[in-house]
C-alpha cells in the first residue's frame, strides 16, 4: 500500500490521535475532562509524529490527583508507537528533562528482513 506521509496522515489523523488521548493516556471516557495542549505534527524520514501535552483531571473516588503526561506517537507505514511519559502534577516539571530525553532518544531502526 501507500506509505507516503499524507497515506500515513488519511490512515491516522490528528483528530484520531486526540480523540484516543484522554480513554489512552488517561483512562478517561469524558473528553472534557481532559486538556491537550502544545500540539505537534512532525515528518521524520517516512514516519509522522504526533506529540502533544496531556493534563488528565483529579479522579477523586480514587485519591489520585491531576496529572501531566508528554505524548508521542510515531506513526510508520507499518507501526505505530506509542510513547507515553506521565506523573502526578506536582512532579512532572521536575522530571522534565528526563521526560524529554526519554521521548527523544527513542529509534525506529529497520529490522532485518524475513528470509523467504
């Protein structure tokens, strides 16, 4: 099939990736619960990256409180991957540079191919 940028973007859109952010990054159903922000659409080589910041609200019944995440998503003709970084709100700031060296430093190397 077609592994063009734009087959890659009609496959997996950017309305699909942040309409899948607050159940995947979340887990939570209400949408409006949820904020993204400092959205990003990327071309690396053949693949298209996603990236955006998630603030996930308070699940009181639970005790847990507001959370940050960092999202990536790599998108390539035959893959995609998922990369999330995500913390209790009062710590992610702290941790930002290991979060961005963690989003950063991941590869999509080619495998070798299956002998036929």
């Amino acid at each position: 099939g077609d592994s063009s940028i734009g087959a890659l973007q009609q496959r997996y859109s950017e309305a699909a990736f942040k309409d899948e952010l607050p159940e995947a990054v979340c887990g939570e159903s209400d949408k409006a619960r949820t904020k993204i922000d400092n959205f990003s659409e990327t071309i690396d080589g053949p693949r298209l990256v996603y990236s955006a910041d998630v603030v996930c609200a308070p699940v009181k019944f639970l005790q847990i409180g507001e959370r940050h995440a960092a999202v990536r998503y790599v998108l390539a003709p035959d893959a995609r991957y998922r990369l999330v970084a995500r913390g209790q709100a009062e710590d992610f700031d702290k941790q930002r540079r290991t979060i961005d060296a963690f989003l950063t430093s991941f590869r999509v190397v080619p495998g070798a191919k299956a002998e036929k």
